[in-house]
C-alpha cells in the first residue's frame, strides 16, 4: 500500500516536473530573455574589437563572422578586422 502511494506521489511528481519545464521553455519561446543569447539592447555601449573604442550599438557597423555577430565603430575598423583575421 505504500509503495503504491510512493509510486504515485513520484507519477505526479514528474507530471509536474514536466508541466514546469514545458511551461518554461513556452514562456522563453513567447519572450525571449535579452541575456540568454548575449544580445543587448540597442543603446547598449559595446565595445569595438578592433581599436577598442566604445559606441552605442545602434550606432556600430553589424557583421557576422565566424557565425558571430560583431559590431564595429566604423567600416575601416570592420575591414580591418576582417583583413587581420583572414576573413575575405
Ligand atoms: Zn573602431
């Protein structure tokens, strides 16, 4: 008799547990968390690979290297990044 009470508090605990974990990953799919894919917003100061200076994000040059989104203060310092890495 207690085992069976033992197996049925475990059944809906794992019924519960998967509820949770569906609900969670429901709610990240409606809205995303800025944090959790390294993102930040767009007035953000980031700072430039390159020569190491700081500009709002809104303001940078966007490229995507290596699969990579990076963000440059000009287009020089993009295509010397770019030349410096060996990316064509
Ligand atoms: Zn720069």
């Amino acid at each position: 008799m207690l085992v069976r009470l033992l197996i049925f508090a475990l059944l809906v605990w794992g019924a519960y547990y998967l509820v949770k974990k569906m609900i969670g990953a429901y709610r990240d799919y409606l809205e995303p968390r800025q944090d959790q894919n390294g993102s930040v917003s767009e007035t953000e100061l980031i700072r430039d690979p390159q020569c190491g200076a700081y500009f709002m994000k809104q303001q940078g040059v966007k490229a995507v290297i290596d699969g990579r989104v990076v963000y440059f203060c000009s287009e020089q310092c993009h295509e010397r990044y770019r030349q410096s890495r060996g990316v064509k």
